[in-house]
C-alpha cells in the first residue's frame, strides 16, 4: 500500500490506484465499529486481565515467563528443557486447535508466545492453559492437572470482582 500514489490518484478522481481488498476494508470497518462500541479502555483492562490470568496460569504449571517486563497484549513462555518447540506447536494445533506463536530467529523452538488481544475472552485462556498440560504430558513432562487453569480462574475471579466493586461504587 502505497499512501502518497494512492492520495496523488484520487485527487484525479474516484479510481484508486489499484482494486483495494475490499474484505479486508469490511473487516477493518466491522472491528473499528466493535472497538468504538466497547471502548478502548474496557478493550485495555481486558487485556490487562487476561494478560494476569495466562501468566498466573503459566507459573502454575511450572513454566518460566520469557520476559522479565511483559507487554499486556502477550505472553512469551520458555518451553521446558527436552521439548521439542515444533512437536510442541504442532500438537497444540492439530488436537486442540490452539495455534500459538513459536519463537523467531535464535528464540526458534525455545519459547512460545501466548496473545490476548482481539478476539480473546477467559475461556480461550482457560482451554489453552488446559491443552498445554495435556500437551506437556504428551510429550513427556510431569503436569499437576488443572494448576494453570485453576491460577488463572483465581485472577479472573478477583478481577471480576474488583469490577463488580467498581461497578457498584458508580451508581
């Protein structure tokens, strides 16, 4: 997309430059209107809500966080000694459908990276922490069932209360 060819062309008339991907102007229309709706700063806390919630989760199954200062919209995790990244990443996919990033360039199949932007809610959270038990077990590992879904209920719940507080505090 180039931004000076296309304003230089329409000055001209309604023609564009080239044919625009019409989906991909539908989709951006579709989200700005849902961001519009929700507002920036519920979009923000949920973020930051999630954000607590995989990481309390990812500690609890024994997991070392990659970065000491995590950004908010994801959570970059170091894959346990012995585990083959790939194998890791595939069966997370093909069994569960979850699909995570790996790691890029020297980071390649030692770390896997968690997002909770878009359209993520604490369910999605919840099943991924699930299937990564089960994933390590597979491969291998010794898992506590149920200890990174339980860690991050336990956020999720003190989060939905700090709202409902908040809430009632409003009106």
């Amino acid at each position: 997309f180039d931004l000076k060819q296309h304003l230089k062309k329409i000055k001209d008339g309604p023609d564009t430059p080239w044919t625009p991907a019409h989906t991909m102007v539908a989709a951006l229309a579709e989200n700005l209107k849902a961001i519009r709706a929700e507002g920036m700063e519920t979009i923000w806390s949920r973020a930051r809500t999630l954000s607590r919630a995989t990481r309390a989760g990812i500690e609890a199954i024994g997991l070392e966080l990659f970065a000491a200062r995590p950004a908010e919209g994801l959570t970059s995790v170091y894959l346990p000694q012995g585990v083959d990244g790939s194998a890791f990443l595939k069966r997370l996919e093909s069994r569960f459908g979850i699909k995570v990033a790996g790691g890029q360039g020297h980071l390649k199949g030692k770390i896997f990276r968690i997002a909770h932007m878009g359209i993520v809610d604490e369910l999605d959270i919840l099943g991924t922490l699930s299937a990564i038990e089960l994933v390590l077990d597979e491969l291998g590992r010794t898992v506590e069932f149920g200890a990174g879904p339980a860690a991050a209920t336990k956020v999720l719940a003190e989060a939905a209360a700090t709202a409902r507080g908040q809430a009632a505090v409003k009106a």
